[in-house]
C-alpha cells in the first residue's frame, strides 16, 4: 500500500475526528490508564525510543513524563498491535510512520496487520485490496481509537505543559463524585 496519501483520494471515514488541546499532558498513570497498558510497558517504550513524550521527558529523579493525546493515540495502537501478534520491530516502523502525521492525518487512517506486517490504509479501497489479496486479518481504525482516547482522557486528570490550571472537564465536573467533594467542601 502507499504509504502516504494520494490526491483526490477517498478516506475510510468522513466525519471529522475531534482535535484535542495539544498543551494539555498526562502523566504516566493516567496515559497507561487511557492507553490499558502497564507502566512497565510505559517506562520501557520510553526508555527505548518506541513511544517518547513529547510534551515533558523525566529529566532526573522525581520529575514526572508528560504525554500528549497524540503520544496516548500511538501508545492504544502499540498495545492493539502487540496484542494481535505483530513483532515490536514491526510496530517500530509502523510508529515511525504515525510519528510524521498530525492527530487529523491519524484519523483518516486504518491500520491492518497480517500479524507479520502492518499495512496503513487511507481508503475503503486498499482494505479491500488488501482483503481479495489475502493479506489483512485484524484491523484498528484509528479514528475509533482516537473517539475512545477522547472518552477516556474527559475521565482523567490532565495538566497544562506551562503549568497553568485546567478548566474543569464537563464530563468530570458534572459526576456524582465531584459534587460531594463540592458540597462537603461547601458546608465546611
């Protein structure tokens, strides 16, 4: 499959993926947490090179890495290829192609994997290519990944790169939890 997009060419899914705050981080936790991967995992993809944070890399003792959502997407989509069986040196180059794109590009993109190969699919064609060939067993959409991430991140604490507050997410600040701690904190 070519590797980048054509001209005039079709995508698999033509409503458009939401676009999140890139100076909003997460921390480590939270990432694995969105991602549903160990912090194990976390820490040695980092220390390999395989998924690095783009927003804060631990620099010494106590520092914490902070990942954007993007490094999150590409972190859910690791973990979905090594759970269907595809090697991490295949999953290396396919990151280093999702590395170059930004979170719109990533959207458009479907990913397929023979368990050996990973091919990268930006129309409902070159799936079907890839199917009449024989090649594709197990797809992610990464547009439906990226609605997940979306779902999951509105659940989990972020913080900005410059260090200035968050406003409240909707989603947090209207669930039960978070209107106890106010009336508790209210009532004094």
């Amino acid at each position: 499959m070519d590797e980048g997009l054509r001209p005039g060419q079709g995508t698999l899914f033509a409503d458009p993926a939401p676009t999140p705050d890139e100076l909003i981080g997460y921390r480590g936790p939270t990432a694995c947490s969105a991602a549903g991967i160990t912090y194990r995992q976390l820490d040695y993809w980092a220390r390999t090179d395989l998924v690095v944070p783009t927003i804060r890399s631990a620099s010494g003792s106590g520092s914490q890495r902070l990942y954007s959502f993007k490094d999150i997407l590409v972190l859910k989509v690791v973990k979905r290829l090594l759970d269907t069986g595809v090697s991490l040196q295949n999953i290396r180059v396919a990151v280093d192609a999702l590395r170059a794109r930004g979170v719109e590009d990533l959207a458009r993109i479907t990913l397929l994997s023979d368990g050996t190969t990973v091919y990268e699919c930006t129309s409902a064609e070159e799936v079907v290519d890839l199917l009449r060939g024989g090649q594709g067993v197990f797809g992610i959409a990464v547009s439906g990944a990226l609605r997940e991430l979306v779902g999951s991140l509105a659940q989990l604490p972020g913080e900005r790169a410059d260090g200035s507050e968050i406003a409240e997410s909707p989603a947090r600040a209207n669930d039960e939890l978070a209107q106890r701690r106010q009336q508790r904190t209210a009532s004094g």
